[in-house]
C-alpha cells in the first residue's frame, strides 16, 4: 500500500474548508490532486480518485468529529 504523508493540523484546516468554502470544494471536486498539494500532502496518484464526488458540508461537519482521515472526505 502506499504511503500517505499529511499533518493532521493541515488536514483539520483542508476539512474546515471543504465544509465551509465553496471555492475549495469546487476545486478539490476537479482538481483534487492540486488541493491536497496546497496543503502539503503528499497523497499518492493511485489512492486519488478520479471523480470526486463530496458529502454535503453538514455530512463532512458529522464525519469531522468522528475522524481525520483521507477518507472521511470523500463518498
């Protein structure tokens, strides 16, 4: 499996704007590789899908409390 390397601080701050940012969650829906290199992370291409789809920002604000993980963001 590859490895996944990313700062929880800089993952709490990339969910807080995915829950509250438009612009962010937009991008990371096209782009999301391009994001998570915005904050530092260095996700490996295979474990990035190529169609994002996001949960609403109350379903990501639920999730939040429950985990940090990478998958946490994603349907």
């Amino acid at each position: 499996m590859p490895e996944v390397k990313y700062d929880t601080e800089k993952m709490a701050e990339l969910m807080d704007k995915l829950i509250k940012d438009e612009a962010v969650r937009q991008k990371f829906q096209s782009d999301p590789k391009a994001v998570f290199a915005d904050y530092d992370m260095d996700i490996p291409d295979e474990l990035i899908p190529e169609n994002v789809e996001l949960a609403s920002p109350e379903e990501l604000e639920a999730r939040k409390t429950k985990t940090d993980t990478i998958t946490s963001f994603l349907l």
